[in-house]
C-alpha cells in the first residue's frame, strides 16, 4: 500500500473515532425525561412583577408585587427546602448544596451564607419563625443543627441525637438521645451551651419515627411511612407520660401537623386524604379530592391550601413512596378548604400555572403561597388574595 493511502486511512479513522465519541458523550449527559411522561420543565415567564409600592390588587414581595392570581418564579436556582416570616413577609431558602439565600422575586437573589450544609433530609420552623431545625446526613443516623436567620448562623447539636423537634417554645427540643445502649425521650434548653438535656422517658421504645409537638403537652410520635405496610401514630403525654395510639396501623399512613397544632392533615391508603382536629381526630372538611399532607400548607389559618393531583394514575400509585421517591410527578389544581365550615373551594390558576404545576411544602406568607415546583425545582408564589 502507497504511503500516503495510509495517512488517509489513519485521518479518516481519527475522524470517525471522535464523532463516535461525541455522539456517544452527548447521550450519556442528555437531561433524562422527568417520570411521567414529562420530557422538560415547563417555562414559566415572570407574572406581574412590578418594582412600584403595591396598591389594590397587590400583594408586597421583598422586591416589589405580584399581581392577584398570577404566579411568579421567586428563586433564580433550584431549591430543596424554604421557610417564610409571616411578620416581615421574608422569604429564605437552601439550595440543593444547603446554602442560604433570600427569595426576591424579579431579581438577583442575596447570598446569606457562604458555606453550605450538605444532604439535608428536612427542615422544621421554630414557633417564632426566626429558626429552622434541621437534619442532614444519613436519614437513618442523621446530624442535626439549627439556623438562626437574625444572626445568619448554624448551630451544631449534640452528635447523640436521633430525633428531635421543636417544643413549647424557640428555646426548646424534644429528642431522641443515645445514651449508651439505651434510647431516651429528653427535653433540650437552648440557652444552655451545650444544650442541657432533661430526661422524660428512659429507654424510650418507639424507635424510627418523626416527632412533632402540639401545645401545650402532646407529643406525636409517627411510625416511618410505607406503602405496602401498616405505620401508627402515637400520642405521648409529656406531663403524665401516659402514651396512647392515636391512628393505625394504616399502611400509607403519613401526617402534618399545622403550626399551631390544632389541625392535623394525614393520609392512607385505606382512608385517603383528610383534614382532622388534632386532638379528637373529628374529620373537619370531608373533601372530593385526594392529595396527600405535603402538597398541602400548613400555616394559613382558618384556611388550608391544598395542590391536588389531577393525573388518572395518582390513586392508584403505591402512596406516599411512588410520589416521595420522584416514580410519578402529578399535574395539580388548588384548593381552599375552610376548617370552620368544611367547605372546599377550587380556585382559579393563572393561564402560565396551568398543567405545569406539581407542587409541594405550600406556605403562606401574606397574601403570597409560595411552593417548590417538583418540575424544576425552583420556588413559586402565587399570590391567592387576602
């Protein structure tokens, strides 16, 4: 073979060899299409934004109003958790690193902290909204700390804490603690440095559950949610420690509490969806629709605001798992539910919300209902009136 037909044939293997490459690069790191059907994440353009003081039909943001009924992106990255001041109307938020930024819509967001705060599994507001609890790591073992947003700091917890919530007020936990081989339900004071633990239940045996308080002495103690098998709910009395089952076992079973306490969303398999007083269980609303409790807020009141799935297949998927675990994304609509009068009201979505919403952790601050949009991550609000 001549010399030359040689270089020829070595370019053109080159030349073949690295598009086979690019090809092959380009469909390793495509986007992969969101479970469900749904290739991409929906535009959505910023609605009525202005950088004007608010007048009628307005609603105050950090930045300026948002037009009543129109939604509008306030993040400008993704965002895993987010938590409001009801007084201030301020709007903070980690991002999927665990950094804090402050939520403005239209604009640049303002960088809180520098360092973030890796794996957070969930967050949990203090009673005076100036705090969050939270808990990051491995979920089965995780760490905990608490971020002040007055001071911008995290404050690191004792490493012996399995579980933990806020109690009667900001300066106090209620936790699981290891203390050698055995289990204890304690009390945390936060003024203390460390804080100083006090001891309710030795060897307490109710073990992988969440914990949430309802004033003045009630703790709830849920069993982990699943599907496929029959979870409880129990009440522990942190004065008599008298401990009672509240609900179960239903498999499904997860809830919400409201952040005064007083109203209790859950759902089950067998059940479904129900809005209850959280001390009789009385069913306050009984409501045409299902949806489950983190789809819906849980500081509005006398009103609760409810994303409901529209998808045919929603009832039917192994609930809460298939939804927690991103096998299915939902189209929703939203609902108004009186807990005085049981009444359910849907309302109105703005055109650029329409079958572009899969939306979860609802909060109100104002007249603003802020949610993270499961199709892109990103926070919303949309402003529902006074």
């Amino acid at each position: 073979m001549k010399p030359y037909l040689k270089i020829v044939i070595i370019i053109a293997a080159v030349v073949v060899a690295g598009l086979a490459i690019y090809f092959v690069w380009n469909w390793l790191t495509a986007a992969p299409a969101a479970p469900g059907g749904t290739a991409s994440a929906p535009y959505f353009p910023l609605a009525g934004l202005t950088s004007t003081s608010t007048g009628a039909g307005t609603a105050a943001t950090s930045s300026g109003a948002i037009t009543v009924g129109a939604l509008a992106k306030v993040s400008d990255r993704p965002v895993s958790f987010f938590w409001t001041d009801p007084a201030t109307q301020e709007v903070f938020y980690l991002d999927q690193s665990g950094v804090v930024w402050q939520a403005e819509a239209g604009q640049k967001n303002p960088q809180i902290t520098q360092q973030g705060v890796a794996a957070v599994n969930f967050i949990k507001q203090s009673p005076d909204n100036k705090s969050i609890l939270a808990a990051f790591g491995d979920p089965r073992l995780p760490s905990w700390g608490i971020y002040d947003s007055v001071d911008q700091v995290w404050q690191p917890l004792p490493s012996n804490i399995i579980q933990a919530t806020w109690g009667a007020d900001s300066n106090t936990l209620i936790a699981t603690e290891q203390n050698g081989s055995n289990v204890n339900l304690v009390t945390l004071d936060l003024t203390k440095t460390p804080p100083k633990p006090k001891v309710l239940v030795n060897d307490f045996r109710l073990l992988d559950t969440q914990l949430a308080f309802i004033p003045p002495n009630t703790l709830l103690v849920e069993e982990k949610s699943n599907a496929n098998y029959g979870s409880r709910i129990w009440s522990f009395n942190t004065k008599t420690l008298a401990v009672n089952l509240l609900m179960g076992p239903m498999s499904g079973l997860t809830a919400r509490l409201t952040s005064d306490g007083s109203t209790l969303l859950a759902y089950s398999g067998s059940s479904g969806f129900q809005i209850l007083q959280s001390q009789t269980l009385q069913n306050l609303a009984p409501l045409p629709f299902v949806t489950l409790p983190e789809k819906c807020s849980v500081n509005s009141g006398t009103t609760v605001y409810c994303f409901v799935p529209t998808n045919a297949g929603f009832k039917s998927a192994a609930l809460p798992d298939d939804y927690v675990e991103r096998k299915i994304y939902t189209t929703d609509v939203l609902y108004g539910i009186n807990t005085g009068t049981g009444a359910a009201t849907l309302l109105p979505l703005p055109g650029n919300a329409t079958g572009k919403l899969d939306a979860e952790k609802p909060a109100l601050a104002g007249s603003n209902l802020y949610f993270i949009n499961r199709f892109d991550n990103y926070l919303y609000a949309l402003n529902v009136g006074s």
